[in-house]
C-alpha cells in the first residue's frame, strides 16, 4: 500500500513540474497553446495509467482463461468509465498550475521593469 501511495505522489509531482514547465514555456504565447498542450499530457497520462492498470492487475487475472482476450476486455471496461472523469480533473489541475506559473512570470517580468 505504502509503494501505491509513493507512485502516485511521485506522478502528480511529475504532472504538477510538467505543467509549471508548460506555463512558463508558453508563458508569451497565446492561452490556446497552453490549454491543448495540458489537456494533451493530462490525457496521454491518464491512457498511460490505464494502460499499466490493464496489464498490470487486470492481465495476470485473466492467465490460463480459454478467452483471455474477452476476459480482459470484460474486467478493464470497469476502469474505462473512471478514465474520462480522470483526466478531467488532472487537465483541471494541471491548467490552473501553468496559468499560475504564467501569472507570476509575467508579473515578476512587470515588477522589474517598473522598478
């Protein structure tokens, strides 16, 4: 239980570095690009995640059945409902972290100049 909790500490700390990293990357580029560039990474982290999860608990169950594809079709559409709602709430987070990171570049950048 103790190694789950590091991994997923450690994903959403490599979430929240990449989206600091969108943001002050496309910090003098329009909103848009920071927008799609973290709906893309939050979406191919939560098909990645899916993917693990699959192969990883949901795969070695299905070992030795006649219909080991089908099986494993069966048991991971009980995940797929949680992808969607997932990676919604990790663009959420990830988004409002870039924005911030633009946020304080920009008045950082303002306050030096005027000052």
């Amino acid at each position: 239980m103790l190694i789950l909790l590091v991994a997923i500490l450690a994903c959403e700390a490599d979430l929240t570095l990449g989206a600091c990293a969108i943001g002050l990357g496309l910090r003098d580029r329009r909103c848009l690009l920071t927008f799609l560039a973290t709906g893309g990474v939050a979406l191919g982290f939560g098909l990645a995640v899916f993917l693990v999860w699959t192969l990883w608990f949901v795969a070695p169950r299905c070992i030795g059945d006649g219909a080991s594809l089908s099986c494993v079709s069966d048991h991971a559409a009980s995940g797929l409902a949680y992808l969607g709602p997932g990676a919604l709430v990790q663009w959420t987070w990830m988004l409002s972290i870039a924005l911030a990171a633009r946020r304080v570049t920009k008045s950082r950048r303002l306050a030096h100049v005027s000052g």
